[in-house]
C-alpha cells in the first residue's frame, strides 16, 4: 500500500509538471538563459578555530547581524531537460567587539578586555549539471551534480597594540542536489513557487548543506522573488579538530530572475 500511495503521488506530480498546450500557451520553462541576482541579508552563527579554543563569531567577535551579501545564479540550457548552472556568493563577515575572555588564533593570543576587530570572508562557486526529471508548462523537478569552490579567510586585530592573526584555507568538494519550480495557477504563470537544496558531507573534513526556498511574481520574462536562504559550512583538517570553521549564514533573500 506504501509503495502504490508513492507510485500515485508520483504519477499526480508528473500529470502536474508536464500539463502542457491545454493549459499554457506559453511555457515559461522554454528558454535558453536564466540570470537571477539576489541580495540575501545575512545572519551568522557559529565558531572559527585555528590552533586553539573556537571562538564564537557573535559573543566573542561581535560579528554584526543582517549584512547584505550578493547571490547570482546563471543557468543554461542547451536541451529542454539539460541545465548548466553556475552560482556563487561572497560572504562578507565583520565584527568589533570587546572580549571578555581570553582567545587564540593563529597562535596569537587576545587577552580579556582587548577591543578586537574581525573580519571573515567566504568565497562559494559552483558549476554543476543539472537533468530535469520532469519539465513542463506547469515547472520542473530536476537533480544536479559539480564541484564547489570555497576559500576562507579570518583575521582577528587587536585594536590597542594593532596586533593581529590571520588564517585561509581553500576547499573544493563535490555537491549534489535537487531543485524545483511550479507555477500553481492553471493557465497562468503569474504566481512561481520554487526551492532547492544541495550538500556534501566530505568524511572527517565535515559538511557542506544550502537550501533555499522562493516565492515570486513572474511578468513576461522578469521575475520577482521573494525567500529564505540558509548555508550550514562545517568543514576542518581531518587530522585535527584544531583548525576550520563551523558557521551557519542565514536569512531573507530578494532577488530578480530574467529568462530569454
């Protein structure tokens, strides 16, 4: 009974995607090239480590909330079900804050009461391949494999003695995911519904995990959009606990999409 409740809702979701010339004269799944640019107001969470205890990013950096970070994504499709997708973002983290306990980094150590300024930067690239397993007037279903680019970067000053430490590391890692869109209104495309979700764990490196989900308005080719992003990056040296990044960046996206 599982399995044929699965097989029906299954059966229903293909009927949905692929609704075709009845339905929708034109299809907005029928492009070449889709650009989307997005502002993504960003909250951070978590710990950076290099060669002592983690530091917290807001109770021992003061790394301020709600910073705004460009996301672009660009994808190509040189067949109705074949996609070519590359997106990226740079994370722009800063802080000022006066600590009140003692922390290492890099080991340079920063007493208790030392005003420290902090900056941590994150840099993410995918490019992938992604195969829709159902297209139609009505949206898409698709699943997509690549290799991401991250390089990360944190530098902890104290601002009385301007002594500081500095720690990069660069990680490229396979991903693999899945991404959808639906267009809910019979005979319209007017209202877009449209999330995804992609991540790797790497064994004793850590993890990698992204989803976002979007509602937006489409008008002709443009549309408006509307959603929540959240990036979960756990990724150290597998010889040790002592070095790498724990952080979790998060919040509302707003974005602007255009297909031709």
């Amino acid at each position: 009974m599982v399995l044929l409740s699965k097989l029906a809702i299954l059966s229903s979701l293909c009927c949905y995607l692929s609704w075709g010339a009845s339905g929708l004269s034109d299809d907005p799944e029928n492009f070449k090239i889709e650009v989307t640019g997005s502002a993504w107001l960003v909250d951070s969470s978590g710990t950076i480590q290099a060669n002592g205890a983690p530091i917290d990013l807001v109770t021992d950096l003061g790394v301020g909330q709600q910073q705004p970070t460009f996301y672009g994504r660009l994808a190509i499709k040189p067949g109705r079900r074949h996609r070519i997708v590359v997106e990226g973002t740079p994370f722009r983290l800063s802080g000022y804050n006066v600590v009140n306990r003692s922390v290492t980094y890099r080991g340079q150590t920063f007493n208790v009461s030392q005003t420290l300024q902090s900056n941590a930067d994150f840099n993410y690239l995918f490019a992938g391949y992604q195969f829709d397993v159902l297209t139609g007037p009505m949206g898409h279903l698709g699943f997509s494999v690549g290799g991401a680019y991250l390089d990360a970067t944190g530098t902890i000053r104290a601002v009385q003695t301007n002594t500081f430490a500095t720690k990069s590391e660069t990680v490229g890692l396979p991903l693999a995911g899945a991404e959808f869109r639906i267009f809910p209104i019979p005979g319209h495309k007017l209202l877009a519904i449209e999330g995804g979700i992609r991540g790797m764990s790497v064994g004793n490196y850590g993890h990698y995990l992204e989803g976002t989900g979007n509602v937006g308005l489409s008008f002709g080719p443009l549309t408006l959009l509307a959603g929540y992003r959240d990036a979960r990056v756990d990724l150290h040296e597998a010889t040790s606990a002592a070095s790498g990044v724990n952080v979790r960046l998060k919040g509302p996206i707003f974005s602007m999409q255009w297909r031709w």
